[in-house]
C-alpha cells in the first residue's frame, strides 16, 4: 500500500487556536514560545491572531518547543495551509516490513507470556500465541466481542467478570485514556473512546481507588480462571524517533507473571499446546 500522510478529512482547526492549545497544554506563554522557538513575541502574537503566516521552518521550530506528536505537527502544517510532513503507512505496508518483523521478534520472544501490539485507537493489530492461549483460558474458550482492548475490559459481557480487581484496572486504563487526551487535545479519538467506555455501568470516577493501604510498585492485573488466580504486571514497549505516524502511535505490551503460580500455568499451557 501506498503511502499516505496524515491528515483529516475534515477542514483543520484555526492556526491560532491550535497555537492556543498546545501552548495551554504545555504551560507556555506566548514569550516563552517565541524565545524558546527562535522569534519575537510579535510575530509569534501575529501568527496566532492570522495577521502573519509562518514558514513550515517556523512551524516546525514551534512545533519541536512544543514537543508535539507526529500527527499534531501535520495537523499544524495544515492548518497553515501547507502539506503535511510525516507518512501514515497502513500497518501491513510493505513500507513497514522491518519494523513489523522486529514487533513479531519482540512477541515470540516474550513467549510463555502473552504480549500483543495496540493502534492509538486501542485496537489489537497482533497477538502472541500466549496471548490467545491465556484469553481462551479466562473466556472458557469463547472468543471475545470486542477487537479493542478498552472495550475488552469494560464491557461487562467481556474480559471485565473475570477481571478479580477490576475497579483498579478500570482506573488504570482511565488514566491512560485521559493522558493521551492531554498529549494530543486536538485529537478527536480518545474523547470519542473516553465516551463509548463511560456508557458502561460502575465506571468509577478518576482518583476514586486512591484511600488506604499504600499501592504497590506497579499495579497487576488479576485474573479470575479455572486454573486458579492469575497475576500479571505490564511493560510498554514503543519505537525511538519515529518518522512514521503510524510507528510513533504504536505500543507493545507485554505481560510478565508477578507469581509462581501465574509462570506456571503460562508454562503448562504452552507444552500442552506444543504437544497437541
């Protein structure tokens, strides 16, 4: 496939009010955006108000000040009436044979532990083999109703009964979920998904869980099955420099027994599976 670059079909907001947000978002003042990028406060203050246009060298001083994502900086550029400058190769695009074989290497080898790769919308693009035989495990064998992970573990007619601390989790993946609304205020997604997982019922409210005894080091996931328990802590594994929309948004995560127990069972399901 082709190569596209990002942009949205619909009209770029206003130059200034992008301006606005991200200087908002990142605690700047208009001083502290024009020193830092290399220009007077005036012609900074003009650009935002439409008075000015700015060159795409310009922009892209603001833009690297602001530390903006890959899709912001397109998003920017378009609103100033240039092309955009970063690709969004689909994931399967011959344009991103390495970087998918260097993914696949990164799923085997996490192999007896599940692992699976996430877009920016929270949908599954690939999963380890551990990953499938771990979710056939917890589901009894049904398959879940949702490709995306946030309604994976909200919906209470998916992952979400079988979830042993689920109000934890829930709080976890909000906090993610509003994290990436803050890094990227322009982007309609998160707040469309922020909307859809809020539907459900029992959604707890922000900082709701944060009372009594002291948290531990990092938050594991429980999982109720006919194994026993199963316990799991996370990484998050991402692409350095990123030139590609597509790449900069993808995310690896890779799930690691926080016990013997939960090793064990990972381990057994695996040899069973060799010897079927």
């Amino acid at each position: 496939m082709v190569a596209t670059l990002a942009a949205s079909n619909a009209s770029p907001p206003p130059l200034g009010q992008l301006l606005r947000e991200w200087r908002a978002l990142r605690k700047q003042s208009q001083l502290d955006l024009a020193l830092a990028a290399d220009m007077s406060t005036r012609h900074l203050s003009c650009i935002e108000t439409g008075k000015a246009r700015p060159s795409r060298e310009a922009l892209a001083r603001i833009a690297a000040t602001l530390d903006m994502p890959l899709r912001a900086r397109n998003a920017l550029l378009l609103a100033a009436g240039y092309a955009p400058e970063y690709a969004e190769h689909d994931w399967a695009a011959p344009a991103l044979e390495r970087m998918r074989h260097a993914v696949e290497l990164i799923l085997a080898q996490q192999e007896p532990y599940p692992a699976f790769v996430l877009d920016r919308q929270w949908n599954v693009l690939l999963a380890n083999g551990a990953a499938m035989r771990v979710n056939r495990l917890l589901m009894d064998g049904r398959e879940s109703r949702h490709a995306n992970l946030l309604h994976q573990v909200f919906d209470p007619a998916d992952f979400r009964p079988v979830i042993v601390n689920w109000p934890a989790v829930a709080e976890k993946f909000l906090h993610h979920l509003h994290a990436q609304i803050a890094a990227a205020p322009t982007d309609p997604v998160p707040r469309r998904l922020l909307a859809e997982i809020a539907r459900y019922p029992d959604v707890p409210a922000p900082g709701a869980l944060h009372e009594g005894a002291a948290p531990e080091p990092v938050l594991t996931l429980e999982f109720r099955s006919r194994a026993g328990t199963l316990r799991f802590f996370e990484t998050i594994t991402t692409f350095s420099m990123p030139h590609d929309v597509t790449l900069q948004e993808l995310r690896i995560e890779s799930a690691f027994p926080a016990d013997a127990q939960t090793a064990g069972v990972c381990a057994r399901l695996a040899r069973e599976y060799a010897a079927a």
